[in-house]
C-alpha cells in the first residue's frame, strides 16, 4: 500500500499571479441539495455535480475532484485519430471559478475527462491519482509537467492522510483502490486495433472510502464510493463485489458513469462502437454491485452519448431497483459519513 499526505495546515490557497484554476473561496451554492432517498440524516459530506464525469466532494475540509472537464457547450475534444465530439452543455461552474481543490481522481488520460484548459491552469503540484498511462503522460512535459502524480492498478490500494492525530485519538483520512475496468469491447481484434492506433488510453474505476485513521495503524471506514469510470459491463468488474461481499463491506454509493458512448459518432450506426455503458449495462451493474445509492453521472454532456439519462431511468424503474439518485448539474448530494 502506498501513502501520500496531505496536511491541510500547510496548503497554501493559489494566488491569482499563478497559472492557476483555484482561486474561489468556496463553490457556488447549489440549485438543489439531495438526501438519501429513505434514511436521510446526520449529513456532513457532500457531491456537487458539475457535469459530464466531474464531481467535487467536500469533507472535512478538503476537497476532491473526479476527472476535470470544464470546456462548454460548443467546444471540440479530441479522442483519437479521427475522432471529435462537441459538448452540449455547459458546466455548473467554470474552470478559473474553482475553489482549492486538495486531490484529483482521473480516470484516465482522454480530452473529455482531463481537458486542454484543465490541463494548462491546474497547478503543477496537485495530487492527482491515475492509470500508468495518465501518469506517463502527466509526468512527461518538460517543465509542464505534473509533479505529485499516482498511479494504481486495479485493487491497489493508497492510503491519503488528511488531518493529525495524537496519541489515542484517530483522524480523518481516505482510502483509494483501483478498480478494473474496460473502455474498449472485449474482443481480440478491436483490442489489437486500439492497441495499434492508441485510440481509447487504459481507463480505472476508484474505490474512494472516508474513515478515521487509528494510531494503531488500522482505517475504520465511515463511508464508501464506488466509482464505475469509463467501462462498459465485463467480466472483471464481477470481482468487485466478491472482494467487498466477503468482507461484509457495504458500498453506500455508487456514480456509475453512463451514455453509452459511441465512437466516431452515433450517426454513423451500425458502424459504430460502444465504448461506455449504456442504460442497459448500467441497469446490470446495479444488480451486480449493489449499492446503497446510485448516482448517475456522465450521461448527455457530448454528441458521442447515444443512450440518454431518460432511457436509464425508465429501466431502473422497469428493473423495479430503488436508491437511485438524480443529479442535474449544479446540485448535490448530501450524506452521512460514520465515526
């Protein structure tokens, strides 16, 4: 297990003479804030949704941003050779209108999830944990480069210390784990394809847990995310609730990222391919995880997305599953971590 701190003390807020993006003091108040869907109380963490795969979360303290992209409605993103897709909307809250932001969970290195604009204004020395592949890249530009970058394969696992402890008391900190997943269809020849052009990077799903360290070396965790990342539904992913399920460890959310994803364009079906879940997958992935809540995330934001948010929820509701949560961009999630 690998460790990195942060110590909340020390950080010092960028100033606005930095090639910076974090320079708000706070993010902007959400249009709507939503609670567990049956048992709400005791809140004291929260998910804003800012759009397409990006989330903020904020406990304790510290903040925590899922796979940066700001661009707006209009702007082209690259994803491979001879591929682009233009976004439709445009985010709850803008790039160079953030608030500190203290680590970066990247899924992986594609333009829709890491963006040209993220990339030139994010400080150089912002955790950010990612696939090899990210972290390569990241690390590889000269004076450009990203200086405090971490990267897990799946089900290894980091423990981020976020606060001081003394002797016989505990302190908040965060457990992360990769977790498998496949951006691509599981097929030799597209597999070898992709491989050859470089077309679609290695993706990872996160385990994020919020707990308190002990002095005695043990995490007890007080609440538990699933983050699906850019996947579709293989065989993998199965392992996930076996190594949890064994362990009597509940998973209380899940953002599972949707869309149906589909390259070089939906319009160019049947030549196409899906590249990330669609409403069915994700409906199937419900049942096979099982978590508390679900929160759909990355759903119409670009021209690629071929299964809307709409087709989702009229499985779920067919599936007769509950605990799904619906975010529009701009609210929240609020929910109770355990002491």
């Amino acid at each position: 297990m690998q460790h990195i701190s942060i110590d909340l003390s020390n950080l010092q807020p960028p100033t606005r003479d930095q090639p910076v993006a974090e320079v708000a003091e706070s993010l902007p108040t959400a249009t709507a804030s939503k609670r567990h869907p049956s048992s709400p109380g005791g809140e004291n963490a929260s998910i804003y949704f800012v759009g397409t795969a990006t989330t903020i979360l904020e406990w304790q303290g510290i903040r925590i941003m899922t796979d940066p992209n700001f661009l707006h409605a209009g702007d082209h993103v690259h994803l491979g050779p001879g591929v682009s897709s233009t976004r439709k909307t445009n985010p709850a809250v803008d790039l160079h209108d953030l608030p500190r932001i203290d680590l970066v969970l990247l899924s992986h290195y594609h333009a829709d999830h890491f963006d040209q604009h993220v990339e030139a204004s994010l400080r150089r020395s912002l955790p950010i944990i990612t696939t090899s592949h990210a972290r390569s890249t990241l690390t590889s530009k000269g004076p450009e480069s990203f200086t405090n970058i971490y990267d897990l394969e799946p089900f290894q696992q980091m423990m981020i210390n976020i606060g001081s402890k003394s002797a016989g008391q505990s302190a908040p900190a965060l457990r992360v784990t990769g977790m498998p997943g496949k951006h691509v269809p599981v097929a030799k020849p597209i597999e070898k394809l992709n491989e050859l052009v470089g077309a679609i990077p290695p993706t990872n799903g996160w385990m994020l847990e919020l707990g308190y360290a002990q002095n005695a070396g043990t995490f007890n965790v007080g609440y538990r995310i699933y983050i699906s990342g850019d996947t579709l539904l293989v065989g993998d992913l199965k392992e996930i609730p076996r190594r949890y399920a064994e362990q009597n460890q509940k998973i209380d959310l899940m953002l599972v990222h949707l869309g149906g994803t589909t390259v070089p364009s939906p319009s160019l079906a049947p030549f196409t391919l899906m590249v990330t879940m669609d409403a069915t997958q994700g409906v199937e992935l419900m049942r096979l995880v099982k978590p508390d809540v679900t929160i759909p995330i990355h759903y119409d934001d670009y021209d690629v997305f071929a299964s809307s948010l709409e087709n989702f929820q009229a499985q779920v509701e067919r599936a007769g599953l509950g605990g799904v949560v619906y975010l529009d961009r701009g609210e929240e999630y609020r929910f109770a971590v355990r002491e």
